[in-house]
C-alpha cells in the first residue's frame, strides 16, 4: 500500500481513527473528513503520514465532490476509499419512529456511500485499481427491533456494495464491506453510559449485562477494539486482496449467531 491515496471519512475517532493510523504506518497518503475541522485535526495531529485533512458534510453531494477534488488536487489520485462516517439514529418502536428518524439514517449511513462512490469510483476505474469499503454492522443481518432505522439503513448499504461489485471488478476496483459488532467507540460508550444510567450500575456493570443478555455470541465477553477492526480494512485495501470482492467481512467477535453473512 505504500504511496497509495486513502480518503477516510468518519476519520477523527473510533474505526476512523484507528484505520487512519494503522495505513500511515503502512505508507498510505492520508486524506482524512469529518464535521468538524478542529475535532479531526486534534485527533489526527499525530499521525506520521502525508495528511490532507477537510471537514466535509457526507449528506451533501457538492461537499463530497469538493472534497475528492482537492484530494485529488493534492494527490492526483484517490486510490482508496474507507467509508466509516455513520449515525446510530433514533431508537423505538418501529411504527412509531418518524419519517425524519428514517430519513436521517438513511441519509448519513447509506446515501452518503453513494455520493462517495460517484465521487471516487469513476477515476479509480479509469487507472485500473481502486479499493472502495465501507462500514455496515451486524445490523445489517442481524437486526435488533429498536434499532430500525439503522437496520433498515445498513442493509441498504451492504446490498448497495454487493451491486457495485459486480460492475467495478473487471476494472481492477474492488468494493466490500465490513460489519463490527459492539466495538469501543464514543457511540458504543455512549450506548453503555445511557444503559448504566437506566439500570443504575457503573459503565463496567452495563457492559458486562449487555453482552450477557444481548450478545451472547461474544464468548470473549469484552468490546471488540478499533485497531481489530481497522486491521481487517488494511487487509481489504491492501494487494494481498486481490481477489476478495463484494464480501462481507464480520469483526464481531461471534456476535452474528448464524453461517451466512
């Protein structure tokens, strides 16, 4: 991988974060987004890569435009896309969650690949190589009542990638997916604060009830970390793929109790 571009987005924390450090080790030029400028440039100082980094709204198609070409002004070239910006979005009863609920997840955590992949894919066709992954989860095959607008979204996504594989491998572009389950992130921990709250035990109490009564296909019984799932996009993005495309690759310690994905 070393002197390829990676554009990241969802980049300054979390399975962002940790990619973004992991193929700077590896020699990737980084170009790295998120909402906010300030927050991804605190998180991101430290990487030891060549890094261009942009705040950029992934809900908009002429942000995520602006976004490639000054990437590409840059670096002349995008070869990778690590697609991790997403949103948990409202949690009910699934008749009882608004338009907007939906709406709101499907923009953030499906459309926005779409605006990527009409970004990004065109000129990665054009060179004969380009690696395009995005995040789904668990929810995507295994979903949890109160979680639909996420479901509904994540499954989108993962059918979405599936599609564009068929169409992008004979042009040396390969596109999948990675689906964690319950990794430590400020989403998951806020999940478990919440839930330590309700229950009226410490952070550690809430964790271990949860993957008791809600994950028991852990066995490992702990939070999956980022570097663990950034490992599996490093190898996805990287030569040693070669011929890994339209997968699903699960980072999910067991969580997902069935054969197929």
């Amino acid at each position: 991988m070393n002197n390829r571009v990676a554009l990241i987005t969802g980049a300054s924390g979390g399975i962002g974060l940790a990619t973004a450090q992991l193929l700077a080790e590896e020699g990737v030029k980084l170009v790295l987004s998120d909402l906010k400028q300030e927050a991804l440039e605190e998180a991101c100082s430290g990487l030891s890569s060549d890094v261009l980094m942009i705040a950029a709204d992934m809900t908009q198609q002429t942000e995520v435009d602006a976004l490639v070409q000054k990437a590409q002004a840059r670096f002349g070239a995008v070869d990778i896309v690590v697609h991790t910006a997403g949103v948990t979005g409202a949690k009910g009863d699934p008749l009882e969650l608004s338009d907007d609920d939906y709406l709101e997840a499907w923009e953030t955590d499906f459309f926005s690949a779409v605006r990527v992949a009409r970004a990004t894919i065109p000129s990665m066709r054009g060179r004969g190589w380009g690696r395009f992954v995005c995040i789904t989860s668990e929810n995507a095959v295994q979903p949890y009542w109160e979680e639909a607008v996420y479901n509904v979204a994540k499954a989108g996504l993962a059918a979405f990638i599936k599609n564009l594989s068929y169409k992008e491998a004979r042009h040396g572009v390969l596109c999948n997916t990675v689906a964690p389950a319950f990794i430590e992130t400020g989403m998951t921990n806020g999940m478990m604060e919440k839930r330590a709250e309700e229950m009226g035990v410490s952070f550690d109490e809430a964790v271990k009830s949860f993957l008791e009564e809600e994950r028991p296909g852990i066995v490992q019984q702990r939070c999956g970390q980022p570097k663990e799932v950034a490992a599996a996009i490093a190898l996805l993005v990287s030569e040693r793929a070669s011929f890994i495309n339209g997968s699903n690759l699960r980072v999910d310690g067991g969580s997902v109790q069935s054969v197929q994905n």
